[in-house]
C-alpha cells in the first residue's frame, strides 16, 4: 500500500468550556514551528465546533465533530445535522464511536445513514469499528471488525475522502492495549474489508489505531503496518501530551 500521510486526530467527547481552547492555541503555536509531519484534528463538544473552527482557521489543526444525525433537519430535539457542523466550520466528523453504538444503540446501518449525510453536507466521515472484550476472547475480534466495516461504509464513499477508526472497546479510556500483533492483524483485515467494500480506490484512506493511545505507546502503535494515524481520546485533552503523539506519527 501506498504511505499516506497519516492523520492525528483528538475526540475530546464530553470534555471542554470556553476556557480549553487555550490548549488549543498552545498546539497551535507549538505547530507553527515544526514542519507538518502528519495531518492533526481536534473534535470537540458541538458547542465548540464553531469556536476551535475559526481559532484554527488557516490551519494546520483540522476540526470535527463527534457525532450527526442521519436526517439532514427537522424534530429532532438535541441532535445536530452533518450540514450544521459544516456550517460551523468542521471537516471531519466522528461516526459510530462506540460509546454511541453502545450507549445509544447505534447499529452499523444508522453509522451507514450517517455517513451518507456527512458525505452530502462536504464532511470527511472518520467511521469507527471494534470488538468488545467478550468478542475478542471469543476468538471474534476480526470477524466483527469485519463485518461493521462493511455494513457501516456507504458505497456513495468510493473516490471520496474518509478513514475508518480501529478501536477496540475494551482499550478505549482503559489504558489497556492490543500487542502491536493483534493491532496489525486487525488493521489488515480493516484494509481488506475496506478494499472489498469500495474498490481500489479505499487502499489509500487512513485506519486510525484508537484506544488508550498515550505518549508512550504512540510511537510503536503508530509504526506498525497499515495504521495511518490515531484517534486519541484523554491525552488530546492536553496540549502537551498530544503534542507528543503527533510528533511519534
Ligand atoms: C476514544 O474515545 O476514541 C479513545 C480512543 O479514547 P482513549 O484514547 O481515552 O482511550
């Protein structure tokens, strides 16, 4: 496969005020002085979409958001629509996140929904996938993965501009992690689905390893074949531990 740049991305969830886009503007003056190595995004709560956008405006920090409705308006109290967060500045946006395929039931088909309307709003879908631990002990871990790749891709994604996120359940917020092995042997497997799914065309999109990744783990996960980035949970929360994860990418 071709090396593509890889992508840095952070998922603050429900964490961050006003107040943390100071860390933000420590990363971004931390940035201006290092030649970019790898892309980097910060996905924050929607009530800061629009505020880190314009912070971030000119680049190099990339910003998402963490979720869409599958509808592109309407009676949907408390949801945000693809085109909203376009609107407030985002390029990205996380779909299928496991705490929402787990907390809110979110089927691999909803994801699918949703990343259409992503797709038709102009954002760059960031799609996640992974095994529970009960999955993985089974002897299931690639099985499924597989299977939510496929039914969680839309095909209108083929020639567009995505990445999907491996992120198995039992490592995210744990400080557990897969061996750099099973890391690999999943990440594979993404690919293949990925590939079967869209065409040719999906070899060069980025599968992002997610789960505990730390500043000192970074670096091996983010060297082992066909990862092509991470998505970072609680150490894209400070600048400077972030700032570390990027310069390992
Ligand atoms: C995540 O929530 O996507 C994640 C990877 O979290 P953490 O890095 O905190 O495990």
């Amino acid at each position: 496969m071709k090396q593509s740049v890889k992508l840095v991305a952070g998922n603050w969830k429900m964490n961050g005020l006003g107040a943390s886009l100071g860390e933000v503007e420590r990363l971004k003056a931390e940035l201006a002085g290092q030649a970019a190595t790898c892309r980097v995004a910060l996905c924050p709560p929607a009530t800061l979409v629009a505020r880190m956008a314009q912070l971030c405006d000119g680049g190099p920090i990339e910003v998402g958001g963490q979720d869409c409705r599958a509808e592109a308006s309407g009676a949907y109290t408390g949801d945000i629509a693809a085109a909203m967060l376009k609107d407030a500045g985002a390029g990205l946006v996380i779909l299928g996140h496991s705490e929402r395929r787990q907390g809110y039931g979110e089927t691999s088909a909803l994801v699918l929904a949703k990343a259409e309307a992503a797709l038709a709003a102009g954002l760059s879908p960031i799609v996640c996938v992974g095994e529970t631990l009960e999955e993985r002990e089974a002897g299931r871990a690639v099985e499924v993965v597989r299977g939510q790749v496929i039914q969680s891709l839309p095909l209108a994604l083929a020639g567009h501009a995505f990445a999907v996120a491996y992120e198995p359940v039992w490592a995210i917020g744990t400080g557990l992690t897969p061996t750099l092995e099973q890391i690999e042997e999943v990440h594979r497997a993404v690919r293949a689905a990925m590939i079967e799914r869209l065409g040719l065309g999906a070899a060069d999109q980025p599968i992002l390893y997610g789960g505990s990744v730390k500043p000192d783990n970074a670096r091996d996960i983010l060297a082992v074949a066909e990862v092509g980035g991470a998505l970072v949970g609680g150490a894209s929360l400070k600048a400077a531990d972030f700032l570390e994860i990027i310069r390992a990418a």
